[in-house]
C-alpha cells in the first residue's frame, strides 16, 4: 500500500507483530502533517468483539458504519505506533460521531 494514500481517521489492517498470523485493524490517529511525513504515525489497536462481550472501559465499539464487516472494540487506552509501509490496506473510516467518542475517550483516558 502506498503510504501517501494514508489518512487520518482511516482503519488499516496491519500486523502489529511480525510474528502475527492475523491482521488487525488500526485506526489512524496522527494529524495528517504527521502522516504525510513521518517514519511512524500512531494509531489505535482494534480486535473483534465477541458476541458476549461487554464493552470495557477506554474502547470503542466500531461497526459497519465505519466500513468494518464486524463489531470490533479499539483499544483507545494504549497507543500504538507503526510504519506507513507496514499498513496493508485501508478497510473503512471512522465515522464522524464514533471520531467524537474516541476523542473524548481518549481525552478521558489521558487527562490528569
């Protein structure tokens, strides 16, 4: 995938770990200057969510809203950090009223 196709807000699938059988989707939280120039850029770990799953606190819940083919939790309290060349493709785009929830759980999770 070509890096500069990269957007903030969008979910990429990556594989965080090499090691990794599976890929995961990733939404991309850096501003886009930072995207458009760094060597890493930060993003957002999402895994499935399980049908009996409750919804802990510091996620989000995404869904087909956002472009994603099943319910998947993104971890917004622990940030992650990956290469450009190591996204594989982008799979959807947050929607505008989930960005405003990962904003404000972020800003929960990291305020003082």
């Amino acid at each position: 995938m070509n890096p500069n196709n990269i957007k903030k807000w969008d979910i990429v699938n990556a594989r965080i770990n090499p090691a990794d059988r599976d890929k995961h989707p990733l939404v991309v939280i850096s501003p886009q200057p930072v995207i458009d120039n760094a060597k890493l850029i930060n993003v957002l770990f999402g895994s499935t969510k399980r049908p009996a799953e409750g919804l802990p606190p510091g996620r989000v819940l995404l869904d087909t809203a956002d472009g994603l083919e099943r319910m998947t939790v993104v971890n917004c309290a622990f940030v992650h950090s990956a290469k450009p060349e190591e996204l594989m493709e982008v799979v959807g785009n947050v929607s505008r009223t989930r960005r405003e929830e990962i904003r404000r759980v972020l800003s929960q999770t990291f305020a003082p």
